[in-house]
C-alpha cells in the first residue's frame, strides 16, 4: 500500500525520534526501503509473465468439459429412444397384472365376506341347536361370540352385512331373552316378589330358588347388546339414556304396572295432581323394601362380570324414571296453578333431596324436568311472587320488629322479622343449590341479590314513616338499625360459602367455557357476589347509626347551655367544701347523657352499640373543648371543678364500657392538665412555646440541642395538644391574663 507524504514523515519521526544523535539511521533506513522497492519489482514482473499461460490453461479445460457435455448429450438421447419400447412393454404388462390383482382381491374380499357370512349361518344355526337342546349356558356363549363378530365387523364399510348381522344379533337376543325372561319371572313369583312389607324384611327363599335367580342373572347380563346395537330410550326430558340392563327391567316390570295403575290414571283417587306426595312416597317405600334384595343378591353378580354397574342405583333409577314421565306429563297443565305448581316442586326437590342424602343417588332425571325452560321460568316467577308476598306479611306484622330472644342473651338483638327473611333466603338456597346448571343456579342467586335490595328499599320506606326522635320508646329505629347489621353480617359470612364462591366464579366466566372451578380458582377469586348488597346496606347502617349518635347529642347540647354559661372565672375551690360535688349545671347533662347511652345499651346490638359510644364520646369530648373550655375563662377554683366534672364524673359514665375511658377524652383531658398547672410551671411552659413558635414561624433552623413545640408537650405527656392549642389553653386562665 503506497505511503503518503504526511505517514512518511510520521514514520520518520518514530524511527529517529527528538535526539538529533539518531540521524546516523538514515542510511539503515534507505537501504532498508530500497530492499523492499526491489522485491515488490520481481513480484510484479514475475506475475505478468504467469498470467497469460494461466488463461491460456483455463480456456484449454473448458473446452474439454464442453465436449464430454455434448458427448453425454447424446449418449442420453441414445438410451431414451432404446428404452421407449421396453417401458411400453412394461406398461402393459402391469396394466393386465393389475387387472389380475384386482380380481383377486375382489375374489379374496368375496371369499372373506362369505366367509363372516358362513360363520353367522354357523352360529346361528349351534345357537338353534343349542337352544332345543335347552344348553343355556351354550346358548349364551354362543350370543357372545355373535356379539363379538359385531363389535369387530362394526367400523367396516359392508352396510349391508352389518345390517344382516345386527338383525341376526337382535333376533337371538330376543329369542333368549325372552326365555330366560319367562323363568325368571317364575323366580320372582316364587318369592313373592315385589316385596309388600313395611320395612323389607322378608323371609329368607330357598337356597336353590336363589342360586338359579343368580345364574339367570347372570345370563340376562350376558347377553345384553353392545352400546352400537342399543336402541336409545327417549326418557322425554329431551336427552337420550341407555336402558336398564335386563335384570332390573325384570324386576321393574311389576312396580311399573303397579305405578301405572295407581298414578297415571285419572280415575284413581291415588292418582290425584294436588298430591304428588303419595306417588313420591310409594316411589321411596319400594326403594327402601326392595333396594337391599338387589344389593345381596343382584349386585355380587354384575361384580363377578366386572360390570361397573350399582344394581341399587340402576333399580332407583327406574323408579324415578316412572317419576319423570308423570312430571313430564303433568306439569305443563300444573304451571297455571300456582298452588298445585309450587306443591309440586317442593315434593319433587324434597324427593330428589332423599334419594340423594338417603341413598346417594346423583343423577339429575327429576331436576332436568323441573329445568325445561317453560317450567324452569314459572318457577322463577312464582319463588320470586311468593318471596314478595311472604316479605310484605313479614313486614306488615306486629311483632315484626320484636327481638326474637331475651335482649340480654342475644348481642346481635336478632328481630323476627329480619330472621324470617333470612330463613327464607335460605330456603330458596336450598332449593335451587342442587341444580346441576350453572346458568340455572345464576339466575337463582340474581333473584336472591333482587329479593336483598327489594328488602333494603322497605326498610328505607319504613324510616322515612318512623318519628323524628329515633330514642322514642317504641321507636322502630333502633330495630331496623340492628337487622340492616345482623343482615349484613349474614350476607358475609355466606359470601365465603363454597356454593356462592362457586356461582362468583361462573359469573366472571360467563362468557368463557370453562370447567368446575379447582379449590385454588375459587381462593383466588376476590370478593363475593354480595359485594354490592354489602355496600349499599353498610352505607345504610353507617348513616343510621350517625343519625342516633346525632340525635343522642342534640340531646347533650339542649341541655349544655347552663353548663357553658357558667361563671368558671369566679367559682369556688372544691378544696374549700367538705366534699367536692359535680357542679349543678352538669347535672341535666350528664343525666340525659347517662340515660341515653343506657338506652342504646339496651336497644342496639353489641358491635353496633359499641361504635356508638365510642363516636359519641369523640362528639362530646369535642364539644366540651369547642364550647365549655375554649369559650371560657377559669380561675383556680373553676380549672379544679372542671377536672372534677371531667374525670370523676363525665369519664366514669363511660367507664362501663371500656377500662381507660380518659383515652376517648384526650383533648379534655389535656386541657385539664393545662388548666390545673401551677402558675410558675404555666409561666415557663407559655414562654417556652413562645420561643419555639417563634423559631418554627420565622423559619430559623433549630440547632441539634433546640427543642421544638411538639417535644416540649411531649415532654409533659401532652400528644393531643399542639403549640398554638396549648398557649391558647394557658390563656383561658385568668391568673395569667396580665402577667406578661
């Protein structure tokens, strides 16, 4: 790379640097270059003269390459056009071969389907055979195998055989069905099945007599049809079930007819629509005779062929499908009787409820008719009409506002009113916590959230007709005050139940599929579904309860004015008296105070009375400091009465209900200490506040060891009280007015 003049003057002066002793490098460095010179010469001359045979060698190789192209150009054609002919041949050759395979495919598939044929011929005519031969045993082996042919033959695409072979299957299971249904029947017959004694207790049938009821069982069991084969029962309640399995169906047979007999005719008194109940009780008199002959007897059977079936469940479960079909039947005509409607309902949740708690019984039959649409929202309507009717007798009742036990045993002054309502929430809690939908279930809990604000509206009518003075013997305030708590209390503790913790689930994911919430879902679900009923009903009781506090001071003011008057710059020493009295003004006072506050104790609930007193003793200490100490002056004897009333009379009043009433009085209290001082500890302490307020006004920073107005009082155990309110209280008294 060629150097320029300014990066050869920069090399220079690192070679030979600042001493001028160094120029003897000259000559090193020019023979040093001129070295260098001459090699880049030679290297330049030698590749000038390589380059042309290098070309030269280039051009000579492509070349070549070009001919061996073309050469194999046509070394291909060559071979395409020789191999054009034997291709052609060997088209041919696979065309006909095809042909062959196919016929022999279709020959092998002919074979294989006569062959499936030949094997149903086959058993067909050994189950013939085996069925005069009266081989049961055989005959269901026989049923088994020809079930199996089915089960492996039924994703084929032969419609036709599969049609045969299910006729085929559909025939024989009949045929023996039917046989083994005649002897069983006799079985049955024999020990004098159903079972008419009140409490299932029958005597014990003959060993043999049971041993072939099992084998028959087992038979019946054996022979039952695949799933593919089924044919579907409409159980008219818009959804498909399997039927029972042969056995039970045998052992329903004669409940059925009798169920018939007595419930689905009109013309039997039994068959009456305003008494569902004798239809519902016959239904659980025949589980409870019968469900224990299965268990013992059906039951080890279906085990032993590893069925994961309960012979109780599937002999319930054909009862209530009995059941279900009068439902299905009578109900629709039923719904415009609310009467007959709403009786209904209850018997069939109060039916559906003992299976459940009773025998385990699960499934949802029963429900799924009360939950048909058209059904489903004229309960609706009639829970919510009956909810408002029970509310307005509740309300509209004399003894509604009565507290439901002894006041003095009962903190939360439960009122029979606001207990019925809660009872009857409750109730229709009950009823509708089964129902296995959640949309279902939602539309329940929004009925429920309507029927609370419904209630709370009531309540809100009732105080807008009570009497101004809510302390009024007889008033209704203070009761209404306790439910609207008691109420809210309730709403809490049913806000971490898991049934509402499950439907504040559903109803954040009502627009999103999801599954059965976890145990962790539903922790992490915040807050409740009664957050807004919550809220409105604590806004409600904080302002009623500041309306009683309000009205309890009104009271206290009306009768301050003589107290506030008094001459406290003139007064006495309580020293000076034999024994120290509350000053006479007071008394009015603390007597409507004291009576007040035990009113409240007896008409207000614990937590609420609680709250209470505290806010009026808060009002009351404020207002003594506003109107009675800030408005006044006090010579010694009046600051000594002062304290007196304060803490030997007004705090006691509240010492009933808290061990240190002084802390509810702080402000008061304080303002005691400031009054009572002596004059000398008065004097230091106003001319200390006025040198710290000085500083802190004009901004001047306090060195390390200056104390503030704030330490000061806390040095005196003054918290409440700061510099301005302190001086301000030293000015009320009048030995220091005029000192300086």
């Amino acid at each position: 790379m060629a150097m320029g003049p300014t990066t050869a003057i920069q090399k220079l002066n690192e070679e030979l640097g600042g001493d001028i002793q160094n120029l003897w490098k000259c000559k090193e460095i020019n023979e040093r270059v001129k070295a260098e010179k001459e090699s880049i010469e030679k290297m330049l001359s030698l590749a000038s003269s390589e380059v042309p045979s290098r070309v030269s060698a280039a051009v000579q190789q492509v070349e070549q390459t070009s001919q061996q192209i073309a050469r194999l150009s046509d070394d291909l054609t060559s071979l395409l056009e020789n191999s054009a002919g034997p291709l052609k041949d060997g088209e041919n050759i696979i065309s006909s071969l095809e042909d062959d395979l196919n016929k022999i495919l279709t020959l092998e598939r002919t074979k294989s389907y006569l062959g499936w044929l030949r094997s149903v011929e086959d058993l067909s005519c050994e189950l013939e055979s085996s069925l005069h031969e009266r081989a049961d045993a055989h005959c269901v082996v026989l049923f088994q195998r020809l079930r199996q042919s089915y089960e492996d033959i039924h994703g084929s695409q032969c419609s036709h055989f599969i049609a045969f072979l299910k006729e085929t299957l559909l025939f024989w299971h009949t045929v023996l069905k039917s046989q083994f249904s005649k002897e069983f029947e006799e079985i049955l017959q024999a020990i004098k099945w159903p079972f008419v004694s009140s409490n299932g207790v029958v005597s014990a049938p003959p060993a043999d007599t049971m041993a072939r009821f099992q084998v028959l069982t087992e038979y019946l069991l054996k022979i039952q049809l695949p799933n593919e084969a089924e044919e579907t029962v409409d159980s008219t309640l818009l959804t498909d079930t399997l039927p029972l399995s042969p056995p039970l169906q045998l052992l329903l047979r004669p409940l059925r007819r009798r169920f018939v007999f007595h419930f689905c005719r009109p013309d039997k008194e039994t068959s009456r629509p305003d008494k569902p109940e004798w239809c519902f009780t016959q239904v659980l008199a025949w589980i409870r005779d019968h469900h224990q002959f299965v268990e013992e007897w059906v039951q080890p059977v279906m085990d032993n062929l590893s069925l994961n079936v309960s012979a109780q469940t599937e002999l319930i479960r054909g009862l209530v499908q009995l059941v279900a079909g009068k439902l299905h039947a009578e109900l629709p005509t039923l719904q415009w009787d609310d009467l007959l409607f709403s009786h209904a309902v209850d018997e069939t949740l109060s039916l559906a409820r003992e299976l459940r708690e009773t025998y385990g019984y699960n499934e949802h039959t029963l429900l799924a008719v009360l939950t048909q649409a058209s059904l489903f929202i004229r309960w609706l309507h009639l829970e919510k009409k009956h909810a408002l009717e029970k509310m307005d007798a509740l309300l509209s009742s004399e003894t509604a506002w009565s507290p439901l036990g002894p006041s003095d045993l009962d903190d939360m002054k439960v009122t029979e009113s606001i207990d019925s309502f809660l009872s009857l929430l409750l109730a229709i809690t009950e009823r509708y916590s089964c129902l296995p939908q959640p949309g279902h279930r939602l539309q329940f809990l929004e009925l429920q959230l309507e029927l609370l604000d419904d209630w709370r509206v009531r309540l809100l009518q009732l105080l807008r007709e009570e009497h101004p003075d809510p302390l009024k013997p007889k008033a209704r305030f203070p009761a209404i005050l306790n439910s609207i708590n008691y109420l809210a209390s309730v709403l809490i503790e049913w806000g971490s139940n898991t049934h509402f913790l499950n439907l504040q689930y559903f109803q954040s994911q009502l627009n999103a599929s999801r599954e059965t919430p976890t145990e962790k879902e539903l922790e992490e679900t915040a807050g409740s579904v009664f957050d807004e009923s919550l809220e409105l009903l604590e806004r409600m009781k904080h302002d009623l309860l500041n309306n009683l506090c309000e009205a309890v001071l009104l009271d206290v003011k009306a009768r301050s004015r003589p107290y506030r008057k008094d001459k406290w710059f003139v007064m006495s020493s309580p020293a000076e008296l034999v024994s120290a009295t509350l000053t006479p003004s007071a008394c009015p006072m603390f007597k409507v105070l004291s009576s007040n506050l035990h009113t409240l104790q007896q008409v207000l609930a614990v937590p609420l009375f609680i709250i209470a007193w505290r806010q009026i003793a808060s009002s009351v200490s404020q207002f003594i400091y506003e109107e009675v100490i800030l408005q006044n002056c006090f010579n010694e004897g009046g600051a000594l009465q002062l304290q007196f009333d304060m803490t030997r009379n007004l705090f006691p009043l509240f010492g009933q209900y808290t061990a240190h009433p002084d802390s509810y009085f702080q402000q008061v209290k304080e303002a005691c200490f400031l009054l009572n001082m002596s004059k000398g500890s008065a004097l230091l302490l106003r001319e200390t506040l006025q040198e710290c307020l000085q500083r802190e006004s004009g901004g001047h920073p306090n060195d390390e060891s200056d104390q503030t107005s704030w330490d000061v009082l806390a040095d005196l155990s003054l918290h409440s009280t700061d510099g301005q309110s302190a001086l301000a209280m030293l000015q009320r008294r009048t030995d220091l007015i005029k000192s300086p």
